[in-house]
C-alpha cells in the first residue's frame, strides 16, 4: 500500500473517516461558497408549487365557511351584500326563479332577495297576507362549489331570522305530503294547531324540494280562517307542474 508523503519526508497516515459518514465540517468554512451577507437577507425565492396553490385555495375556502359558521348565514348575506327589492313585479321574479308557484291571491309580494357569488347562490321571497293575517317566504340555496349537507338547515334559519314575527304553533293534527318535484321526492307537512302566544287557530305548510340551483325551502303560515284547505292544495299542485322554459 503506498503512502503519501509531506514536506517533512514522513508518510501521511490515511483518512479515519468510518464509512458512510461525512467529514465533520467543524472549525472549517469554504470562503468560496460560503453565503455572503446580503444573501442571508434576502434569500432566493422559490417559485410556487401547485401544492402551494391548491392549499392556499383551500385556505380561502375553509376561511370562507369558517366567516359563515361564526357570523351565520344572516351575517354572510349582509356582508356579501344581497340585492334586495320590493318592487312587487321583482319579487314574483325572484320567486319564479325558484319554482313556479300558484300563489293564493291573499298573499302580496313584500320583499326579495337576491345573490349571485362564487361562494354561494341565494333567493328569498316573501309575500304578505294583504290583512296581516298570515305570510308566505319562499327560498333558495346553494353553497358552491358543491352542495352542502346543512344547506337545508341554513336556509331555513335564515328565512326564519329574516321573519321574526313568525309565530309559534302547538301542532294539533299533522299531516305529511310527498310529491314528485324535478323528478325528485320533495316533502311537505300541513300543520293544524294553536298559536302558543293566543287561542288563535293557525294553518303552517313547509317543505323542501330540488331548486334550479340547490335546496328549495317553502314556508307557509297563515291564520286558518285566512288559508283554506283548497289554496293550500293549489298551490302543491303548482309546485309539481313541470318548469316553464325561462
């Protein structure tokens, strides 16, 4: 085996480096590709991934339902700033958005809603007995950019939150409906009972059915001299049609 060999004429004993483990770079620095000084401060800037993109889209959708979980939905249509109207020609418009309803001739239009964003999609009617005697709201939602579980839920408590003269009703008979809605099982429920702030008695229709969009909630609610058992029976029957070509 040959050695190598120093200034001093004495051989060079070989490197005791164990194998597989890399020279130990204490006390040494390479000036030649040691960082300078201005590089530690300003790195070089990677360029971004795809996973960086998909997470950052995925940051602002998560921030978005987190907006919605903490302010509810009432809070997130006010900030989104819906259209709202109540021009009696535009509410039936934005009603018929949603289905193509036979409203009983009691019922006037009031106001309306309307919102069109990349987060969600949201209509809102509502419409008066013309004595105050009752009321109907008719909504739409749908959370994009893919249907949510809760939409039903949402929906229905921001119509509810928007009406809060709705009243409470100890149910006295029940009755459920189903129809064929969109080619979909769409439920309903008549509820006869007395309203829990009076003796008066009260007539209350809801249900949910598949929208253009999304979800569909239909309430009606009215004192029961003042909605009749036929209107009520019109006005399912209309919702069952098929759609008019818009």
């Amino acid at each position: 085996m040959e050695a190598n060999e120093n200034n001093s004429g004495k051989p060079e004993r070989p490197s005791q480096t164990p194998i597989g483990k890399p020279p130990s770079r204490e006390g040494t620095l390479d000036s030649g590709n040691a960082p300078t000084v201005l590089e530690l401060a300003n790195p070089p800037r990677r360029q971004k991934s795809r996973l960086a993109w998909w997470l950052t889209a995925f940051g602002v959708v998560l921030g978005s339902s987190v907006l919605a979980c903490c302010l509810g939905w009432v809070g997130a249509a006010l900030v989104f700033g819906p259209t709202q109207t109540k021009l009696p020609s535009e509410v039936e418009q934005v009603a018929q958005r949603m289905a193509s309803l036979h409203l009983p001739p009691e019922f006037q239009p009031t106001w309306g809603w309307s919102a069109d964003h990349s987060l969600f999609w949201l209509q809102i009617a509502r419409f008066d007995h013309r004595d105050k005697r009752g009321l109907l709201l008719i909504g739409e939602l749908h959370i994009r950019p893919m249907s949510n579980p809760h939409e039903v839920a949402q929906l229905r408590q921001l119509m509810e939150d928007s009406s809060p003269e709705l009243r409470l009703i100890n149910p006295q008979q029940v009755e459920s409906r189903t129809l064929t809605i969109r080619g979909a099982d769409a439920k309903f429920e008549i509820v006869n009972g007395e309203d829990r702030a009076s003796t008066t008695q009260m007539r209350q229709v809801t249900g949910t059915f598949k929208g253009r969009e999304g979800t569909v909630f239909l309430l009606v609610q009215a004192e029961a001299d003042h909605l009749s058992v036929a209107a009520i029976q019109k006005l399912l029957n209309s919702l069952a049609k098929p759609d008019s070509p818009r």
